[in-house]
C-alpha cells in the first residue's frame, strides 16, 4: 500500500503504518490473482432506446509489467489519441463525417490489458464507420511509419506527458501507482528515452499483435 500526501500538513497525528489502521489485503503490493477468461472475438448486439449506435471495438492487449506497453501507448495515441490528428479522427469524423465522436484507449493491468475503440454515430452510418476503422487498422498493420510520421507521433506523445506533469495530483497519483506496482517510479527523462528508442518495425509488430480487426471483439448498443 502506498500512501501519498501533497502539500503542508501537521503529520504528528498520523500513525506510523497508516496501513494498519484500514481494511485492505495485500498491503505489500502482491497481486491479487484471478482467473482469467477465453477470449473469443465476436459480435454482440444490446438493443438500447438511444438516438446514436455506441460501438466499442477491442480485445485483449499488453500488461503493466510488459515493456510494450510504451510502444502501445505510442501506438494508439497515433490510432485514436487525444489529438485531433489522430488517424481514427481525420478519417471518421473530419473526412468522412460519420461518428459524433471517435477514440481508441489502451488501458494496462497487473496481468493483463484492454485495448478498444470507441464511435458514436447515427445509425445509417454504423457499418461505413466500422469498416473504416478496419481499414485504419490493417494499414498501421501493413504500412511502417515514414520518419517523419514517427518522429512528429513521438515529439507529439512527449508533448502530452509534459502537460499532465503539470497537473499535480496526476503526478502524484503516477507516482504512487509506479511504486506500488515497480517498487520505483521512472522520471520523464527515462521514459522519453524509451520512446526515442521505438522503430516504426516495432510499431508494426504490435499493430499485428493487438490491432488485428479479425481479433477483435465488438459490442454495439443500438
């Protein structure tokens, strides 16, 4: 367990071991453990009374104590990051004019991760803008990044690390989650080398792994 204080306070009230005053198990930090599921990629469908088609596509992806993890994160801020030049962005929404709104998210556990996009669109719209998001993947499949492509995604990924190093609690929050799952916590030195160091091969070598659409799973709300 791991606690974190940010800002003046009086500490003499608090006791030594604050994880001895709370119920929690595993204070040490060792993983709870869980079963995990097959995966079987397939279609469902939720009938919902809503305007809009709510389509999540996805599937299982690197965990936290994965070194792909990085090159992942790179790779979906490329796919469908905040940024309003990511691939999934430009081609659904600016060019074609499909979805309301459009992302992908990669989000990395103890044992395990999920990678998903997510649209939101009119219904006569739904496939069209599924199967452009096919095409978006298979491309980053297929295609390497040209060096200038690469090098912009990752001055562009820094970027963004800066910005929330500047929100505090954020800060905070990562430096307690890296301690209590690494036992350290990586400046933002250390982490751009890593970046620095990522090849468009790699890059490739991922989409195939975790971008593949004939993987993937997904879950539309209609």
């Amino acid at each position: 367990m791991i606690f974190f204080l940010a800002g003046e306070a009086d500490l003499s009230g608090w006791p030594l071991n604050p994880a001895e005053k709370v119920s929690i198990r595993n204070t040490d930090g060792t993983p709870l453990h869980t079963l995990r599921e097959g995966f079987l990629p397939r279609t469902i469908r939720r009938h919902k009374d809503t305007y809009q088609h709510h389509i999540l596509m996805g599937g299982s992806a690197y965990s936290l104590h994965d070194d792909r993890r990085i090159p992942l994160s790179l790779l979906n801020n490329i796919l469908g990051g905040p940024g309003m030049n990511s691939r999934l962005n430009l081609s659904l929404r600016e060019e074609h004019g499909y979805v309301y709104n459009v992302e992908s998210n990669y989000t990395p556990y103890s044992d395990t991760g999920i990678f998903n996009i997510y649209l939101g669109c009119a219904p006569r719209y739904a496939e069209a803008a599924m199967e452009l998001v096919r095409k978006e993947l298979r491309y980053l499949i297929e295609h390497p990044l040209s060096p200038i492509e690469l090098e912009s995604a990752k001055r562009q990924f820094k970027g963004q690390l800066i910005v929330s190093a500047d929100n505090k609690e954020s800060t905070f929050l990562s430096l307690g989650k890296s301690m209590l799952l690494y036992g350290k916590y990586d400046p933002l030195s250390d982490i751009f080398h890593r970046i620095d160091a990522i090849t468009s091969d790699r890059l490739r070598e991922i989409a195939a792994e975790v971008l593949n659409p004939d993987s993937m799973l997904t879950l539309i709300y209609c």
